[in-house]
C-alpha cells in the first residue's frame, strides 16, 4: 500500500525566504506526482505535475523535483510571499490505480 | 476555463438524515473521483467512475453509494449520516489521458448535528 509522508508539519518563515518542501512515497512505481495548495476550509489547487518520466517541473517562483527511484519529491518557493500561507499536499498516482494517494501536507506561514 | 462545479457548496444535515451531493466535471473528463477530508485530515479516496462505470473503490462506507449519468456528472448518495460524516467531500475529474493530472472542485462541507 502506497504511504506518503511529508516534512516538514509545519513551517513557518520570514517573508523573502527561500524555502524546500519534502515529500517522500513508499511504493516508487508511480504514474505522476502532484503538489496541490489548499487554503483553510478550501479546495486543493493543482500547482505542479510531475510525470514519472520527468525529473522536474517550473511555474513562476515553483520548482518541483521527482526522484521516482528513491521514492522522493521536493517543492521549492522562491522568494517567499505572505500570501504563499497555506497547507501544501503532495499526492501520488500509482501505476494500476487512478486514485491519488495524499501526504499529510506541510502548514506554511510567511511572516510579513 | 471551466471547472469542476460541485454543489452544494455547504450542507447541514441530522444524525440518520439523507444527503446528495452532485459533481459536474470538466467537459470532456472521463473520470470522476470522490474524495472526503475530514478536520485536520488528508483527503482520503472514496469511489471513482470512468465512463459511467464503477472504476475504484476506496474506503466508502457501505452507507454511501455513487454513480455517474450519461452527461458524466457524479451523485454522491449518503444514508443514515453519522456525526464522524461531517467533512470537506470533493470531486476531481481527469482526461482519459491520466498525464493531464487532477483537477479538484471546491468542495461540499457536510455538518452533520
């Protein structure tokens, strides 16, 4: 069964900060992996997807790695804003099932 | 660009009550996923349908059913509501082809009292 954890719990930075959010998945034969960002009480945004063929993807001051074989995922913020608050979910998508598989996301706060 | 409509949006039901929630996908998304997250949880998969069938099942209760009409929306069926029902539940839809990844509604929070 596919577990994925997430580390940080919670972050909190001051504004202007880079920062690297983990994610690592047990099960490293995965169809894609997605972050999403979800704001209190709100639906998930998808950011960034990650195919298993790929190493990385970029949008804006996102950048997302993929190291299938070790089973692990980093999301990078540049330059950090306060209106980067918010939970950051990783979800795997496993080769046979459809469904996403989520980490337990990672509580970001940038201080103004 | 059209998204996921979900509805309704907020939904307070009694112990035992019914409830339905609808899910309209994007146009031209094959797949419909119901997800529940519940206070300080992690989304956790509930059922998936692909083209109008049953696809995967996760951990629904038995209290819950679901399926998906000719026009592709979703019906989420919840019978004898429970007080630990009480969640964020949401909707995503995909392409046939998975490599476009998920696209997630808003959502339907269900307080059950």
């Amino acid at each position: 069964k596919q577990e994925v954890t997430q580390i940080p719990a919670a972050l909190s930075v001051p504004e202007g900060e880079n920062l690297v959010l983990n994610c690592s998945f047990t099960d490293s034969a995965i169809y894609n992996l997605q972050w999403f960002r979800q704001d209190p009480g709100k639906g998930l945004t998808s950011l960034l997807l990650i195919q298993s063929s790929q190493r990385e993807q970029t949008s804006g001051r996102l950048n997302a790695s993929l190291d299938k074989s070790s089973g692990r995922s980093t999301l990078y913020i540049a330059a950090s804003q306060p209106g980067d608050s918010a939970t950051y979910l990783c979800a795997v998508q496993g080769s046979g099932r459809r469904a996403l598989t989520f980490g337990s996301g990672t509580r970001l706060q940038v201080q103004p | 660009a059209a998204g996921v409509i979900q509805s309704p949006r907020h939904l307070i039901k009694e112990k035992r009550e019914t409830a339905t929630l609808k899910c309209y996908p994007i146009p031209r998304h094959d797949t419909v996923y119901w997800y529940q997250q519940g206070p300080g949880q992690d989304p956790q998969f509930l059922i998936s349908f692909y083209e109008k069938m049953q696809s995967d099942k996760g951990s629904i209760p038995d209290r819950f059913s679901a399926q998906q009409f000719s026009d592709y929306h979703s019906e989420l069926n919840m019978s004898s509501l429970e007080l630990g029902d009480s969640a964020l539940y949401f909707c995503a839809s995909s392409p046939a082809r998975d490599r476009d990844g998920y696209t997630f509604g808003s959502g339907t929070r269900l307080t059950v009292v």
